[in-house]
C-alpha cells in the first residue's frame, strides 16, 4: 500500500516548530483552470497588521478546491494557493494582534475576512457579506509551508485537535453543521445524498442527537454503503433508491442537480431539502406536485464565525472521529483527483512535515 495513502491518526508536536523561519516555502499553486498544480517556491508571507502567519501543519481537500481547479468558480484569485481547511500553529503576528500569540494551535476556514459595514454583516449574517474573502479562493490558502490569515477569522483549538483528522472539520464540519443546523430540531430522519467528508462528520452529530440518518451514495458504491452503514446509518443505499420511511428532511453534498427532484421525492410534507454545497449541476425540472405540501429547498452559503464558536466546543462533547486519507503537500494533485474519483471514504488531508 502507498505510504501516502495510509490512514493516519498522526499527532504533531506543537513544542518543535521552528524559532527561526526561512525565507522561502513550498506551496502547490492553481494557475489556470483545468491544469494541475504546480509545486512552487514562494518568497514567506508577511502578515498584515491584522494576521498571523501561521505554519500550516495539515491542510483538508474539500469538493469546492475541485470546482475553484475546474473553473466552476469566477474569479479566483490568480495565482492561487487553494486549500480552507487549514490546521497550523501562529509562528508570528502582525502589530494589531490581540487574542491571538506565537505557538497558538489554529484553524483557518473558507470564510477569511468580511467588511462588517454592509448590510449582510450588520444584520448578523456575515456569511454573505458583499466583500467577504474567502481563504483559498480569494485568499491564499493552505496549500503551502505557511500561510497568513486574519486573526479574527481563526479559530483557537485546543491541543488535542493538533491532528490532520482535525482539519476536514474546518469545512466539511462547519458547512455540514451550518446545513444540519437548517433543518428543524424535531426532525427525527434525516438523508445525506453524497457520503464524503461532510456527511461521515455530520452522521456522528445526528447519531448523538439520536437521529436517524439515511445515507445517499453513487448508484452501485457498495463500498460508500458499507461505509455509512458502519458509521451508524440505519439504512444506505443509492441515489435514485426509496428508502423504507420518508424523510423529515435530507442534506445534499453532492454537486448533482438530479438529485434535488430525487431527494423531494422521499422527503415527507413539510420536509425540507437542505443544499450544502457552492456548486452544483442544473436542476432539471420536475413537477410542483413533489414540492406541493409545504416541502422546500434552500441551500447553504459559507459560514459564520459563530457556527465556528458552536461547532467546535460541541464537538469535544461528541467526540467526532474522522477518516482521512493523507498525502504530501507534493501531491495535492493527486489529493484532488482521488477526490473527484471517489476512490476514498472520508477526507483526504494534505500532511506538513
Ligand atoms: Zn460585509
Ligand atoms: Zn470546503
């Protein structure tokens, strides 16, 4: 088997990052929809008054670094370091740092900066602020040696989470939580159509709060079943299959618009199909009558960072176990591309020496 390809529970030793840190690093760097990445020296980036550096030591693969390297999505910043979910330690701060210090373990998720003055963030919904920046898209990311961030978009961790099985949580975890988090409390059975990183975090949130939790994989992904079924789903099965009960509500992680019709058809009336991801195919019409009876659809943009301050002190309590599968920074390419196959359960997480 692939070094690479093992699934690691390794710890990092916060107490051996380096005093003194060089003047260049490595970084996989997007160019150009549709190419690879490439691996790149990069002169260190310096934090503005208002960041931290931070020395990256795990950095997840989420569905939407596929769509920003397909050029699903406009305008990236180019070039490009991609990667939001990023699991580091701050090695410097800028002048106007407060609550943050050297030595800190940190995540840094897909929201990276917002302005605080439009209308969006004044009512308390940052998520979709009209100057927001988000981190390995529009900032870069975690791809890399190290990375810059704003302080008061990271997220403090606590030493236990110093793992690369942390850092599907700063995205998978915090966009599936928001997701869940849509659906009404008193929904008992919920589907997840799409059974990656998002959904085997979110299982053990819903399997906590004694939920039933019906899992949605490719048509004939025995392998993805069997791997739902094990994490506590009480039944799995493909996407165009009828489970045994209608569903109270089910979230869709996968980037499929077949699956929107697919999915209101099993939920029962007053249900609710929740869309947790930044891209998705076109959905093909259907008729009113399986939204008919108060059913609805609403999708899911960002985060905030108060899903942030829930998540993560909730999750201590659980606690989650996630699945990884880690590669070298070199071979993010190859991260991308088993993700985009399928051919792993879990998260794939890129590993920092
Ligand atoms: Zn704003
Ligand atoms: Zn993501």
């Amino acid at each position: 088997m692939n070094p690479c390809l093992a699934v690691s529970a390794l710890h990092f030793k916060i107490s051996q990052m380096p005093i003194r840190f060089p003047d260049y690093m490595e970084a996989m760097v997007f160019t150009r929809p549709q190419h690879p990445l490439i691996l790149t020296r990069r002169v260190m980036p310096q934090p503005a008054p208002d960041q931290v550096l931070i020395k990256v030591m795990a950095c997840g693969v989420c569905r939407t670094d596929l769509h920003i390297v397909d050029g699903e999505l406009a305008n990236p910043q180019l070039p490009l370091i991609p990667g939001h979910e990023i699991i580091g330690v701050v090695v410097k701060t800028g002048p106007q740092v407060v609550e943050l210090m050297e030595g800190d373990l940190v995540g840094v998720p897909w929201l990276g900066y917002t302005c605080g003055k439009c209308k969006y963030c004044l009512r308390g919904a940052e998520n979709l602020c009209e100057n927001a920046r988000f981190t390995g898209y529009t900032l870069d990311g975690g791809f890399a040696e190290y990375c810059t961030a704003y302080e008061k978009y990271c997220f403090r961790l606590t030493p236990d989470l110093a793992k690369p099985t942390s850092a599907p949580l700063m995205c998978a975890g915090l966009i599936g939580y928001r997701s869940y988090r849509m659906i009404p409390a008193n929904a008992l059975r919920i589907g997840l159509y799409g059974f990656g990183a998002a959904a085997s975090i979110l299982i053990q949130v819903a399997n906590y709060q004694q939920k039933r939790v019906y899992a949605f994989t490719r048509d004939g992904d025995e392998a993805g079943q069997a791997f739902a079924l094990k994490l506590g789903a009480v039944w799995a099965g493909g996407s165009s299959q009828t489970p045994p009960e209608k569903l109270d509500a089910a979230i869709l992680f996968a980037p499929v618009g077949d699956l929107i019709p697919q999915a209101l058809k099993q939920v029962d009336k007053g249900g609710t199909v929740i869309c947790g991801g930044i891209h998705m195919s076109d959905i093909p019409s259907f008729p009113y009558s399986i939204l008919w009876e108060e059913r609805s659809i609403r999708s899911v943009a960002n985060l905030t960072r108060k899903d942030g301050r829930d998540f993560i002190p909730f999750i201590s309590k659980i606690p989650i176990l996630t699945t990884v599968t880690t590669y070298p920074l070199s071979m993010a390419n190859e991260a991308l591309e088993d993700l985009r196959t399928g051919r792993i359960h879990g998260a794939a997480v890129l590993v920092l020496p």
